[in-house]
C-alpha cells in the first residue's frame, strides 16, 4: 500500500541508479528480504509523520531493519552525500531551464 510518503515510480527511476555508488557495501551473507524502496520508504514514512520506528505500518519492512539501514547508511555519509548529489542534479536542470 503507498503512502503520501512514498516514492513514485519517477522519482525512484531518479534515485535508484544512484544508490549503487553512493550505499555502503554490506558483507551479504543471503539475499534481503526487503528491497532498497521498501527501505527507504520506510525512512521517509518515519520522517514525514514523526513517528517512533516501533510504530511503522506493518506492510512496511520491519521496524528494526528499517532503522538499522538507516543508521548504516547515516552513519555512512551516504544519506547527506545522496542529498548532495541530487541538489547538484536540480542546480544543472535549472541552469539548463
């Protein structure tokens, strides 16, 4: 079930190519359960509503895996260098414009 905070399609087709560069790599012991979408709308449901990880709708991945990627990532620097990246894209389309 999407959610207002959910990703679309077009705004995935943006992000989803540039996450193989900037993710960490994680040491894969078996195949995820959940895929980086399902991850990050996660993350952005939890950010626009405000609400403890605990209390992630159910259809979302689980509240715990949810977080740990988060701080994977967070801890990383790859969530502020994946906002950088996408702000240099807007700058260029708007210098284009």
């Amino acid at each position: 079930m999407p959610y207002s905070s959910s990703l679309s399609d077009e705004e995935w087709a943006i992000l989803e190519p540039l996450l193989p560069q900037i993710l960490p790599q994680k040491k894969r012991t078996r195949p995820s359960d959940w895929s980086k979408r399902e991850l990050i709308d996660g993350f952005l449901y939890q950010l626009k509503n405000g609400c403890n990880w605990e209390d992630l709708p159910k259809d979302l991945p689980p509240y715990s895996t949810v977080y740990w990627h988060y701080k994977q990532w967070r801890d990383a620097g790859a969530i502020e260098t994946l906002m950088e990246t996408l702000h240099a894209q807007v700058r260029e389309r708007v210098k284009k414009a």
